[in-house]
C-alpha cells in the first residue's frame, strides 16, 4: 500500500464481501417451507412455466425438466444458482442466453393515446386459438393443442389476449401473460409476460406496445408489483421497446433442456447469418433433421446439402433438380404462356410491344393493360393498369431498361395468388396483396411510404421495400393524392399495383380454401414446364372459385412467409425422401382442396 493511500478499517471489505455475496447477481425471493408454496410451475399450453424459486432441492428441479413432453418446451425461471443446475445435469441442461427485464407496475403510467385501427382484447373463440398458433409457428414458437384454451387454461392464473384489426378482423399479434400469486399459491407474487408475437403482415405500428401495455394494465389492476419478461440479448428491437416502456433489467435467469428447437441457442452461433430469409428456412429444416449443410455464398444465397450419400447444391428453393431448359422457359414470359397454354391453362391476350399504332389497337380489344419486360423477377420494370397508349409507351421504356424484349398484356381484374407447387403438388397457396397504407390525418403519403416501407423491412430481414417511383406516382395520383398531400385518418390506400414482396406487398395464406380448379392449373402448368419446384402466379376473382387467368412461373419461389405451411419440410422432403420425419402433414392437391 503506498504511502499516501489511507487505510481501511477491516470492518469495511467485510461489510463489502457480505454485501456481494448476499445481494450481488442473486435475487431475493420470498421462502415459504410449507408443503403448498413448494415445486411450483404452471402449464401455459407451448409447455410449463417452472418457477425455480420454489425448489429447495435441486435434483427435483432437474427431473421436472427431465420430464419434459417431445412436443412441448418447458422454461425454468428464476433460477437462483444456474451454474449448480446446468452443472447437475450438463448434457441436458443449459442457461439460456437471455436477459431478464421487470417493470415495476407500481410507477407504470397507461398510454395517454389510444392506438387507431386494432383493438386488444382477451382470447374469446377458436378461431382467435387457430389464429395464435399461426402467429406461433411463424415465429417458429411452439403451437398450443386448441382445447387447452376451452379446457386447461385458468383465467384467474393465464391471461390471453390478442390484438384484432378493426376493419378486417384479422388478429395481427398476441400475448400471454401469468399471474405468479395465483400459480404460486402465493410463493411468488409478481407476474410475467410471454409469448409476444405480431404478425409480418401487420398494417398498424404499435401492436406490440399495445399488447405490452395491455397486459401491464390487467396486473397492475390486480395489486401485482411488478411484471417480468425474458428476451434473447441479441433482440435489439424488442428490448428497445421495453426499455422505452419502461422495464429495467434484473440479474434473474432461465435454465431450459436440449432439444431441437432450443438448438440454435446452446449449440452457438452459425457462420452463415447473412443468409437470406428464403435460403435460412431451408438450411434450418435441414438442420433440424440431422441433414449436413456447407454455405457456399451467403450473400447469393447458396448452400450445399448433404444426406445418406446424396448431396444437392442449391440457391434458395432452386435445385439441381431443376433443368436448365425449366429455368430458360420460366425466365421468357412469352415462351412460358405458350408452353402453358398449349397444356390447356388458362392466359391472358398478349402481344410483344412494338409500333404505337399496334399499341392503339390492342387498347380497342382491352381498355387496360400491363407492360412488363419478358424477363426479369421481383416486379421489376412491370406497370399494371394503363389506359392511354402515351403512358404504355412511357412504361415500355421503362421496362426495356430490364429487358430488349417488352410484352403488353391484357390486364385481369382480380387477385394475385402464388401457388407453391414442389414435386407436382401444392403445398401452399396465398394471396399477394400490394402494398398499402394508412393515414393518421397527420403524415404525408411520402412519409407514410417511408414508415410501412422500414416497417416491411424489419418483418422481412430487408427482403420487402416500398421504393417510391413512377409507378408509386401514378398509383398514387391515380386515387387523386400527391405525394405531399396528408391521408386522412383511417382511409387506406394502395400504392403500388404490383404485390410482389419485394416491393412492399404482403402474403395471407389461403391453402385450405382454394379451389380444386386452381390447384389443377397450378399442376398442369408446373408439368409442362417440367419444373417440380415454382411458384406459380394466378389472377383470381376469388381463391374458392373457379375463374383465373396465368402470369407466370417463378423457377426460385420463396419458402419463407407461408406459415403456417410447411413449404419448407415439403422442400427438403423432396430433396432427401429418406429424411422425412413422421408423422408428415399432407400437401394439398386436389382431393384435399
């Protein structure tokens, strides 16, 4: 010690060890010894809530975890000493790499406004259950069996609720939260929030905060003190918002068992995180069934896979498997709708553009058009809904600028629907909905562009964007709007005629309820295109009838953005016939449409 540091009394580090080995990284829990406050945990659906704090011995603790269903997920939390837990149990057991955060519900302050355009409310039928579990598996979250809602679940321990969209009535998000003082009998008297989930496909900002708040709301109505959450570390942008909201970190922590679905979090991270969401679904199915798998680019979106002697090279859901003639038809329009059409599948007029006198007659035989380059993807260079041979013209220099040949096309009312065709059945079939947005009587159009385009973006892992260009323009100004101009509160409006994802549009799942007649043009065209895996583009007045007309063949179909369609399993299934797991849920043709 130099001289001119002053001495301590002993007293004081002893002061200081005490104080860091009773309060440092260790929280207080109140102990009961009665037989009624002990080994406690709750069934929440997805699996059991184990509140750790109410084991005394830790062997007990490790064989509730050890009894853990195949098809659920169960979470221990608070666990006081991990290191002793994980240490009795190493090859079963690990600490998950999440942070803990409480809100004290004694200072919470509700919202001053009231979000516009959902409600939150509590679960209330099956169909709000069915839509939960779709919200779940696109979050790759562990779906609830549907009679535990109606049979297992006490509301006076399990609050449910859901946020419901006012003009649609679709269910966009969902939380759970328990109340530990009724699921404890009284061991823990706080509560928690799980199972956050908003919708991709979410048109209002806020659902997630909504349903935050919401929940804060019931427990603080209830006397608890605090509620808690657990949130990986690395997710940036939910923590963000809890701290926003107010929650503050604590030094509790979560012990789960190994398995498959918690793999990603004890086996460490991958090396091929800059992979595509489309190529990711792929390599993580793959994965999951024990299927070797060497990233060959990732930026590209290629990979390698390798099973049972058999190894496949591919980009994103394009295969080997795909022939080089397949691909040179579905990248030429033209060829595709002649091969298409000569199987007997239904195509709108076409002709290549070329003179404007040409152009002016064909506009006599069909008052609207769509330009779009004879290749290209992504509704790149593609202009929908013209009606004077000055603005086709316009448009076909715009496309020429993505291909030398130019197509101009009859324009079919109706719906976009992408049917997912792998080894000649239909997997999944949904509408593709263009972008779109809504006012709040405040934002400009161009400002509300720029939101729900950073809003697609982060739904999407940067794959869809709003990019405002002639097409926008004259989207817009065709609607009687300039960009400049504020949308009035609640009116929605449509942006952009093109619902490629890529350009801002959303997909809703309509597998079970396409008809027969669809499915049936979907095969036929994928036959005689002699591809086994496209995705095949329709316009539809309405997926349950009958009438359609074919776009085009897309040789790379995106898998990701289905759910809760198993586009993915079908894939590597195709692939590697000997990897499939049992039991397999059955694709969708025509005796099951």
């Amino acid at each position: 010690m130099a001289d001119n540091e002053p001495s301590r009394p002993k007293g004081a580090f002893d002061h200081r060890l005490k104080r860091m080995r009773e309060h440092g990284l260790k929280p207080e829990f109140r102990i009961d010894e009665s037989d009624a406050h002990k080994d406690r945990y709750i069934n929440c659906g997805w699996g059991r809530l184990v509140f750790a704090n109410t084991y005394q011995d830790t062997g007990k603790l490790v064989e509730v975890l050890r009894n853990e269903r195949p098809d659920r997920r169960d979470i221990a939390f608070y666990v006081r000493d991990p290191h002793v837990l994980v240490g009795s149990a190493p090859q079963e057991l690990f600490l998950d790499p999440s942070h803990t955060f409480r809100l004290d519900l004694a200072t919470y302050r509700p919202a001053r406004s009231r979000r516009m355009g959902f409600t939150v409310r509590r679960l209330s039928s099956r169909s709000d259950a069915e839509a939960i579990n779709e919200l779940y598996i696109s979050r790759g979250m562990v779906p609830v069996p549907p009679e535990f809602f109606w049979s297992d679940l006490d509301p006076r321990m399990i609050t449910v609720l859901v946020a419901e969209e006012d003009d649609t009535g679709a269910i966009v998000g969902t939380a759970m939260g328990v109340d530990h003082g009724q699921a404890t009998s009284g061991a823990d008297l706080g509560s928690s929030l799980w199972c956050l989930s908003v919708s991709p496909q979410a048109r209002f900002p806020g659902v997630g905060e909504a349903l935050v708040r919401r929940l804060a709301e019931v427990f603080k109505g209830k006397g608890l003190p605090h509620m808690d959450l657990s949130v990986l570390h690395d997710n940036e942008l939910a923590i963000g918002l809890y701290e926003k909201l107010g929650f503050q970190r604590v030094p509790f922590f979560t012990v789960k068992r190994k398995n498959t679905i918690n793999e990603a979090l004890f086996a460490g991270p991958a090396h091929d995180d800059k992979l595509n969401p489309y190529a990711t679904i792929i390599v993580n199915e793959a994965r999951r069934r024990g299927i070797q798998t060497e990233i060959i680019d990732a930026e590209g979106g290629l990979f390698r896979l390798s099973y049972g002697g058999r190894s496949v090279a591919c980009r994103e859901s394009l295969s080997e498997f795909t022939s080089a003639v397949a691909m040179s038809i579905c990248d030429d329009k033209a060829i595709t709708r002649r091969i298409v059409e000569r199987a007997g599948v239904e195509v709108p007029d076409q002709i290549q553009a070329g003179s404007a006198d040409d152009i002016a007659a064909f506009l006599e035989k069909h008052p609207s058009v769509v330009v779009k380059p004879a290749r290209g993807e992504q509704g790149k260079g593609i202009s929908i809904g013209l009606t004077t041979v000055s603005d086709i013209m316009a448009a076909v220099e715009v496309a020429r600028t993505y291909s030398n040949v130019v197509l101009v096309e009859e324009c079919v009312a109706g719906q976009d629907l992408r049917l997912v065709v792998i080894d000649y059945k239909v997997v999944a079939s949904a509408l593709r909905k263009p972008a779109e947005i809504t006012g709040n009587g405040k934002a400009t159009i161009s400002e509300l562009i720029d939101i729900q385009s950073r809003r697609r973006a982060a739904a999407t892992g940067g794959e869809s964007r709003i990019t405002i260009d002639d097409e926008v323009i004259r989207c817009v100004s065709g609607n009687g709007f300039a960009l400049e101009d504020v949308l009035p509160q609640g009116r929605t409006l449509t942006v952009r005629r093109t619902a490629n994802l890529h350009t801002g549009g959303t997909i809703h799942d309509v597998t079970g309820e396409t008809h027969h007649t669809l499915i049936d043009a979907a095969i036929k065209a994928a036959r005689a295109i002699e591809i086994p895996v496209t995705g095949i583009d329709l316009m539809v007045r309405d997926p349950r009838q009958p009438e359609y007309r074919f776009i085009e063949a897309n040789e790379r179909p995106g898998l990701a953005n289905h759910e809760p369609q198993p586009t993915a399993e079908r894939f590597v299934d195709f692939l590697f016939p000997l990897s499939v797991p049992q039991p397999v849920r059955t694709t969708l043709n025509r005796a099951g449409a």
